[in-house]
C-alpha cells in the first residue's frame, strides 16, 4: 500500500477531512474547479452528470479543512467498466504545496485498488507538481499517444 510521509501544515498539526460528495455540495464544488481552472457546468461538469458518474459506480471526494470545514479540494474518480479516471483533482491554491494533496490522493488510491481496475489520469503537461506528485505515487507516463475530444457535436465537419 502506497504510504506518503507524515505533513505538517503548521504548528498545530491539521489532518485533512476526506469524505464523500453530497449534492448540497455542488455550488462549492463548482466554485473550486473554476478557481482551479479545471472545469464549470460550461463544460458539462454539472451535478446531473457527478450524479450520474457516482451512479456508474464513480467516487467524487472532497477534502475539507478540519479547522473551518471549508471544502478545499476534489478528487473525481470516474468508472467506465474497465478503468478508474481520475480527473479533477485539485486543491484551492490557497492550500496547495502543504501536503493535503497526498492524503486526497491516497483516498483516491485506495478507492481505485478496492475495485481491481487500473488508473488512469490525464494531466496538463505544464502541472509540474501535479506530475511529480503522481509520478512519486507509482503512475507511469504514457509517451506514445496524443489525447484527443469533441465536446461540441454542433461543428462536426464529417
């Protein structure tokens, strides 16, 4: 089982709340993600389509401040049958670079290992510590192919 060292965030030692998503969490979730430039309803990350991933046996946790209880991250762990995506995993910038980001990871983890599946994540190639974070946790870079996406079936040229 993969084991990052011990964080501490300050003198008075804070451990993270990792917990499950729950629908009265969207507006903060949403608020996230677009502080964290990872996705809005825009793009088609709205609370029918997190409901319906969870559905689809997917994971959506969040990561509170035990001090304040403020949501501070998101790991959203999708599951097509076959693999677990992980995707939209980020930490406000006001709290990256303390350590919260490894035990949300590990939750993460740990939730991928219980279904047997493999996990795959895509990640912006400028995310220097997003890179080195997973790569410490055991990911593999996959070098030999581009990813591709239509989000928008409107202007299909075909």
């Amino acid at each position: 089982m993969l084991r990052f060292s011990r964080v501490f965030l300050n003198a008075n030692e804070m451990k993270p709340v990792i917990r499950e998503y729950r629908p009265q969490d969207y507006t903060e979730v949403e608020r996230l993600w677009i502080e964290t430039g990872m996705g809005s309803a825009v793009r088609g990350d709205d609370h029918k389509t997190i409901e319906r991933t969870l559905e689809l046996g997917g994971k959506l946790f969040i990561l509170e401040d035990s001090e304040s209880a403020k949501l501070i991250g998101t790991s959203w762990l999708s599951n097509d049958g076959r693999r677990i995506y992980l995707h939209h995993f980020g930490i406000l910038p006001a709290y990256q670079g303390k350590g919260f980001s490894q035990y949300l990871l590990q939750s993460s983890l740990n939730y991928a290992k219980s279904t047997g599946k493999q996990i795959k994540i895509e990640v912006h190639q400028s995310n220097t510590k997003a890179i080195n974070l997973y790569l410490k946790a055991g990911f593999k870079y996959l070098g030999d192919y581009d990813v591709y996406i239509i989000r928008d079936y409107q202007n299909l040229t075909l």
